[in-house]
C-alpha cells in the first residue's frame, strides 16, 4: 500500500526510483520535472476544464475543482506527450464545448488523435441550463496515441458470434473476446464512466467528477500489458490507482488537493 500522500514542493520531490506506485499531493507542474521522458507506458487522466462545474441537482454543493479557471492545457499536452514513451496510448476527458480547444493542445503536442470516444454515465448530469438544454448522460474521451500500438487481447468482452467463425475469405477465424472495440459505449455490455448518485450517497464518497474504476480498468486492459506504468497528472478522487491496481499495473499519480488525496486513501483502504 502506498505511503500517505502530504502537501509537496519542488524542493523535496523524491528522485525517479520512488515514483513508481506513489500518489503525490502537490500540483503536477511540481512534479513534471522529477520525471524523466518516456517513463510512462499509458496516461489516463481527467484534466480541470476550465468551466467551473457545478452540479444544480445536488443538495450540497460541491467545492470547485482547484485550478479549474487557469489551467495550462497546452503544457499539460506538451509535458504528457514528454513522459509518454514511444507506441504508446493516452487518453484525456473532456467535454463537448472544450474538445475543439483540447484537440488543439494535444495535436500541437505531438499526439496523434484517434477517436472521440463517447460513454455512457451512470448518473445524468445536472449542471447548464436545467430547462433550455438536454441532459448530459454521456462522457467524452480523446483517444490518442504517441506511435502507434495496437491495442490488447481482452476477455472483457465477446464476440457475438462463435469463435472460428469466418465472415468473409479475406479475414481471419473470428475470436471469443473482440480485438476491436466501438467509439461509443452504451447498454449493458460496457461499464458506465461514472457511478450512480445513490452509490456514491451510500459509500459517503463526495467528489464532482468521480469516475468508475472499472471503467477506467478497461481502458487500462485494453492499452497497457500488467506491470506496466499508468500516469494521471490529474488523480482526483483516487479512481486510476484503483483501477491500475485492480489490473495489476504500477501507476504514478498526482493530484493537488489534499482532501482528494485522503479520499483515495480511505477508498484504497475500503477496497483492499
């Protein structure tokens, strides 16, 4: 189990050799330059979008998301694509009015985009214009790759038809498990990227944006081989480590507000 996580300066960072398996309390431009480049085999992070979110359906109001109305999303991009190693997968969340903007950074970066994938959440979201706008039921996440790699074999989830079988001459015996996924998860074969709020309610777990840790082990299963090294500047609630735990994989995260960091630390407690 990883040591307790405490407010960090630059000054006082550990060398490279304790970064692995570690969640650190400090901003992540504290910690960005203690990693040298390609250190990280996958990057699944959730970064501020700068719109000051704020869910109206909720009875108590969460606090803002630290550092969600100046954030450097293109240093971001430039120092992930940085600690990125080569053929290999990263993926960034967003939403549908910062997509243009962060595609933008990333490409610029040295990323190159390969899909807008579209999740379904486990609860509707309840920020905007309650009575003039539709419901966001749905995530987005830019898939994007340094390289290129291809992705896992899985056994998450199967192939509709038997494996052997042959849909034309030119391809090969299908498989069991699918090789290649769809870009928008919906219905009950796909986990949802987010909880239900009566979950969350009954976990007493209090977070904006927490996302599904099986969720996230998908997309680590996918893109990344277990021992592997997954990156989150971004960490939030704790639900990357968990999920890189969960797939046996060594993860470095980082996340700013010390109140998140203890959340982790009670959810990695409850759940190992």
């Amino acid at each position: 189990m990883p040591r307790k996580p405490a407010f960090l300066s630059p000054s006082v960072l550990p060398e490279t050799k304790s970064l692995i398996n570690q969640v650190f309390c400090c901003d992540c431009f504290a910690i960005f330059p203690k990693i040298p480049a390609e250190t990280a085999d996958l990057i699944l992070t959730d970064p501020p979008y700068g719109i000051n979110y704020q869910n109206h359906f909720s009875h108590q109001m969460q606090k803002p998301i630290h550092g969600d109305q100046d954030i450097n999303y293109p240093e971001i991009a430039k120092e992930c694509f940085r600690i990125l190693k080569p053929d290999r997968h990263a993926y960034f969340f967003t939403r549908f009015d910062t997509y243009p903007w962060h595609y933008q950074c990333l490409t610029n970066a040295g990323f190159q985009i390969k899909n807008c994938m579209v999740i379904e959440k486990g609860n509707i979201g309840g920020c905007g214009d309650l009575k003039g706008s539709y419901a966001n039921n749905a995530e987005w996440v830019i898939f994007c790759q340094k390289g290129r790699r291809k992705f896992q074999q899985t056994t998450l989830l199967k192939n509709r038809h038997p494996a052997g079988t042959k849909y034309h001459a030119q391809r090969k015996l299908s498989k069991e498990y699918k090789t290649r996924f769809n870009c928008c998860w919906f219905g009950p074969d796909y986990p949802k990227s987010t909880y239900s709020a009566p979950w969350l309610k009954s976990q007493n777990l209090r977070h904006p944006t927490i996302k599904n840790v099986e969720f996230l082990s998908w997309l680590i299963q996918i893109s990344s081989l277990p021992g592997e090294l997954v990156f989150d500047p971004f960490m939030g609630s704790g639900s990357t480590p968990l999920a890189a735990i969960k797939t046996d994989r060594r993860y470095l995260c980082c996340e700013i507000d010390l109140e998140y960091c203890n959340l982790f630390y009670h959810r990695l407690r409850q759940e190992h």
